[in-house]
C-alpha cells in the first residue's frame, strides 16, 4: 500500500489487521514531511519524539489485542489554534508564540482518546484572519499544486499537508470559509458542521477575558475521502460539558442513498458574487452530468435574500463582536439593540434557507470566485477573468452559510487551465450532517477521487 496517500480509514484498518505497524507508518509520513514541508513550510511544529512513544505503544497495545478506537495509530497533524498539552499553540500570533497548553482541547482530546498519534501543527493566517497562511512567527505556507499560489487559509497548512501526503487528515476552523478554501484550492476534501455541532473547547488558547465569538465559527475535519469527513466529524461532534452552546443532537450514521432519489439545486453563482468563467463552466458541467442519475437538477429559483447584505451583515456581526473587547478599533462600541437587531436580521436569512432546503436536498455551487491564486498582501484586488475584485470576496460563497449555520462540504471536482484544483461546494439543511455527507459520497462518485499534485 501506498502508506502517505492512504486514506485514515484504511490506515486504521490496515494497522489493526497487522499488515503495516503504527510505527512503520509514523516513519513513512515523517519522511515525506522531511521530503516536502521545507519547501511548502506547511507544519511547523513538530513532536516526532512524542509521536514515536506513542506508535511502539500502540504497536504494544495491539499485540496485546487491545484497540485504542477508531484511529488506533494513524497519526495526524491539526491546526496551529487547537489547544495541544505539552505542544505550542500559537494562532500565528506573536504575543502567543511560545505559548504551551496545559491540556488538550476537546477535539484534540477525543482524536488521541480514538487511538490518534499527533505528529505535529500546521500554519495558519495569523489569528485565522486571512485567506492566505502567512504569519510574523512562521511565514508563509504554499500550495503544492503551484508553490507561488497560496493554499488558502486559514486553514492553509492542513490542506497543504494533507494534498501533500504528509499527513492522512487534519482538523480546520471556518468563520469565514477557512476550512473550504484551503479544501478548493489544495484539492482536498473538507466539511464545514452545522454550527454548534463541535465543542470550540481549546480553539485559540492563551488568550484573556471572555471568548467574543460565540456563533457562527466551526470547528470541522479535512481529509482525501468523503468517508474519512463522516469517520473524523463521528469522533469530534456532539457536547463535551464545557461549550454550553453544543446541542445534545445525535451523530447519526451515514445513510446509503441512491442519485435517483435526489433533488439537486445548482448555482454557477449567486446575485452580484463575481466568479471566474472556468469555475461557472464546471459547477454547470456537474450539473449536467447529474441530470440523468438524479431525480431533480435544477437552477432553481433562490431564497429571497439580497446577496451582498448578507455578506456585509455577516461581516458586521464578525465586528461586532470581535471589537467588543477592542473597543478602540470601533469608532462606536456596539449597543446590545444593535446587536440584537442584527441577530433578529440573521434569523430572517436562517429560515429563508430552511424553507429551500425542505424542497431541496442540497444546493451544489462554487466554494469561491476563483482558484488558487498568487501570493499576495492581504487586501490587494484579486483577478477574476481580468477584472480586478476586491480580496474579501474570495469567501463570499462560503461566508454566506457561516452566516446561516448551514453546514457544507468540499469535493475536489477538476483541474483549471493552470493546473490547479476546483472543487465544489455542497450546501444541506442545518443539524443534518449525516445526510449531507450521503450525499457528497454518492456525488464523489462522478466527481471522482483525490488526485495528488504533481511530483509527490
């Protein structure tokens, strides 16, 4: 077997029947991270000592004829804002460069209590605040597809890892599309939960005062196969007694369903959300491959939303409550009416999207306007087509269902005329992340298989 592009549920299940050990493929993901990361610098802190401990225990254990759980031995890196006993955890941001947790967050907790072997942290934007992975600590992450494009961020050195094959999975954040961009531009497979579905425990240690962002950010799994999303989201998901806000809601099985039973609702794009021609092209040539094996697939007519209010009352509510404990960076401290307004304006766009996914089983749309583009300063217009964009809208079609807490997932579909990865974005009906992901197997189908980037 090809050890470093396994997927996780085949490591596992190849650890556990004997036919590779936990160490043997802890050293093989170690000599392709030696291989590869110095020129993509896409995990940056690494515990190959502790990592070692771990597998010859593992390796023990099974002798023993004891199984840890679902990940018996299967190591794996995680984002650099999941709090890690013993391991720094620094956001990318200076004041915490040399901070170490005390303890595990939660997610990072139940990945090791499933049988994972950390390895190491991957490169984020600073504080998680960009599209690109770049930060003061660490530098900048590139895409293994092209190292002059940028990954994505901010979860850009877990999708770079992951594309890389110098780790089988990792686990990004998304507030703003941060775990389905890195997933579109690095050709990898990522799924945003319904927010509230995974404990935020740990997420950004280090810093004081009280968490500001309480909604709308999400904690979800990257990975090289649909099957390894539903396999890493069943450990994650669900209360841990500490994040009061996560809903007692069942993790339910992935259901088997057949294309034929399915209404897909299409857009190449969304009213006034600029995408390049070659993304629109393809998210209609999946469509029209569809039609035939599904029971609808439709441009169907859209919520009636105004598109761009949404993103600006997405970005506001971001504001306001990441300035209220920076009063500074506001010309006016937010007031508990706007705040509540803006909530009540949210609730409106919510239940304008439930009513269209009770005739819809999903939506299928781009992840973003374009494909993996050139390093950048943050903030500097982008090229769609030769038109100059502004930065920002690089998340629109993602930001749109943090706003609305609808949970969505990445499939790697096709290359552009660069040679860099296009996905598609699946959007589902909110608490329904079983058949959300169903439904992305069934469609993995025809949109086919992780392709590892040229030269690895």
């Amino acid at each position: 077997m090809d050890i470093v592009f396994s997927s996780t549920a085949q490591l596992a299940a190849a650890i556990r029947a004997g036919h590779v050990s936990a160490t043997e493929v802890l050293e093989a993901h170690l000599a392709q991270i030696d291989t590869h990361n110095p020129a993509l610098n896409a995990i940056i802190t690494m515990n190959a000592e502790r990592a070692y401990e771990r597998a010859r225990e593992a390796d023990k254990a099974l002798a023993r004829g004891e199984v840890w759980g679902p990940l018996h031995g299967v190591p794996f890196t995680l984002k650099d804002a999941h709090a890690t006993a013993g391991m720094r955890t620094t956001t990318g941001f200076p004041p915490l460069a040399d901070y170490v947790p005390q303890e595990d967050s939660t997610v990072t907790a139940r990945l090791k209590a499933a049988g994972g072997i950390l390895i190491g942290k991957t490169n984020v934007a600073m504080m998680l605040a960009d599209y690109q992975s770049n930060n003061p600590i660490f530098g900048r992450t590139k895409n293994p597809w092209n190292i002059e494009r940028t990954p994505g961020g901010s979860s850009g050195g877990a999708a770079a890892a992951l594309a890389a094959g110098m780790t089988p999975f990792d686990i990004g954040t998304d507030l703003s599309a941060s775990i389905r961009i890195p997933a579109h531009f690095c050709g990898v497979f990522g799924l945003k939960p319904t927010e509230q579905r995974v404990p935020l425990t740990g997420l950004i240690p280090g810093l004081p005062g009280p968490r500001p962002i309480r909604i709308m950010s999400c904690i979800g799994p990257m990975a090289r196969t649909v099957e390894d999303l539903a396999l890493l989201y069943s450990i994650i998901a669900g209360p841990d007694g500490r994040d009061t806000e996560v809903a007692p809601v069942p993790v339910e099985e992935i259901p088997q369903l057949e294309l034929n039973r399915l209404r897909i609702a299409f857009a190449p794009t969304f009213p006034g959300f600029p995408v390049a021609a070659e993304m629109r092209a393809e998210v209609e040539e999946l469509a029209k491959q569809l039609t035939p094996l599904c029971a609808a697939v439709e441009a169907a007519t859209l919520p009636q939303v105004d598109f761009n209010q949404e993103l600006a009352s997405a970005g506001a509510l971001i504001g306001m409550m990441t300035g209220a404990f920076q009063p500074e960076e506001q010309e006016r401290p937010t007031t508990l009416a706007h705040y509540l307004e803006a909530l009540h304006r949210r609730d409106q766009s919510i239940l304008a999207w439930e009513q269209y996914f009770n005739k819809w089983d999903v939506l299928l749309c781009p992840p973003s306007m374009v494909t993996a583009f050139p390093h950048c300063e943050t903030g500097t217009p982008l090229y769609v087509d030769s038109q100059e964009v502004a930065y920002w809208m690089v998340s629109a079609h993602g930001t749109l269902f943090n706003y609305t807490g609808h949970p969505a997932v990445v499939l790697p579909y096709t290359l552009d005329r660069d040679g860099l990865p296009i996905g598609v974005q699946l959007v589902g009906k909110r608490w329904d992340e079983s058949r959300l992901l169903a439904i992305a197997r069934a469609l993995s189908e025809v949109t086919g298989a992780f392709q590892r980037p040229p030269g690895y």
